[in-house]
C-alpha cells in the first residue's frame, strides 16, 4: 500500500488560507470619534491674586461615570451609552482639568496644582461626581452635572465648607455633536460656580480669624 505525503508548505497554506477567510467574517473593531471637553475661557479676575494656596483634586465617581463613555439615559435609571463616541479621557479626570483650567483663567488663585502633583498647598477642592450625563426629558435630551463639592484646610484636614452643585443645561439637537457642545456649556456653568463658591467660602473662612 502507497501512502501520499503531502508536502508540508502545501498544508500549512492552505490552513493559511481557511484562518485568512474566517478573519473576514469578523466584525470590525469599533474606531470611536474622541471628543475632547469643550471649554470657554473665564474673564480674568481684575483684583489682586490672594496669598493661598489650593489643590484640585479628581472627584469621586462610580462606575457608571468613572469611564471614557458618554453616558445617556434613553429613560429611568437605564444607563447607556453613546456609540461610536468617546471623552479623551476618564469623565472625572476631564471634571478635574476643567476645574483647574477655570480657576487658572480667573486668576485669583495664582498657587494652583492638582492631585497628580506631589506638592503641599493650603486648601483642596475634592467633591464626589454623581452625574455627569444626557438624561431625556419630554423627549428631549438634557445634560446633568451633579458634584458635591468639599473645601478641606489641609492644616487639620477640616472641612471648611460643602455645597452640592447642579446643572441642567439643554441640548439643541439629537446628534453627538450637540450633546457634547452642551456637556461643555454644563461644564463651563458649572466651573464658573465653584470658582466664585470657592473664593467666597475662603473669604468668609478669614473674617472669622481664620489662617491660611
């Protein structure tokens, strides 16, 4: 009996061949559009800068915002997402930068960091971020912001002051676009509040004897 042995390339390309053909069946990895926070820049502050200083630190957040998705909430709690769309980077992390750009704009504060720097400062702006999302209402999509915000001398580690801050902010239209557009009018609204929030508890803070 004569047994053929097949040459061994021959085999291995037509393996080559079958791998080749079920690979373009697959379904195409996602390649998301990336959206970067937009912003405008606050007036600058025409006083004097004051003599203290302060951290930003990133907010606190769950899983279902502590993420690079642009979430949306078609109706109730159900929490879905935006396909094909992403932030540049993690939503609590965007929250803090666009924080520390606007008390950067202002200009009060002239002693600025954040909590990716290793660096001592007088106060720390921490919160805890709870929304950060399009919600639909009457059929219409609306962009909520929700963080508690903290003002801790870090002398003592005490709370000087706490305020919850909300914003609802309208979306023009259906499409990604939009919605980003109107997640940035929240997050200017919103940075221009805790700027002004944050200077006044300090000020208040100093007409009790406070010290840096």
């Amino acid at each position: 009996m004569r047994i053929a042995i097949r040459p061994v390339s021959r085999v291995i390309g037509v393996l080559s061949l079958a791998w080749l053909a079920s690979c373009s069946v697959l379904p195409k990895a996602e390649s998301p559009d990336i959206y970067r926070l937009p912003s405008t820049a606050l007036p600058h502050a025409q006083i004097a800068a004051v003599n203290w200083s302060l951290r930003i630190d990133t907010p606190q957040a769950d899983r279902s915002i502590d993420s690079a998705r642009i979430a949306v909430l078609p109706q109730g709690d159900v929490v879905s997402v935006y396909q094909g769309a992403r932030w540049s980077d993690r939503v609590p992390t965007l929250l803090r930068n666009r924080l520390l750009e606007a008390f950067r704009d202002d200009g009060r504060i002239a002693a600025l960091s954040s909590d990716d720097m290793n660096l001592q400062a007088d106060y720390a702006l921490s919160g805890d971020l709870t929304a950060f999302q399009s919600e639909y209402r009457g059929g219409q999509p609306v962009i909520v912001v929700r963080y508690d915000a903290r003002l801790v001398h870090n002398s003592g580690l005490r709370i000087v002051a706490t305020h919850r801050f909300e914003i609802s902010q309208p979306v023009s239209g259906t499409a990604v676009p939009q919605v980003v557009a109107a997640f940035g009018q929240a997050g200017d609204t919103l940075a221009n509040q805790i700027v002004e929030w944050t200077l006044q508890q300090r000020t208040d803070a100093a007409g009790h004897n406070a010290s840096p």
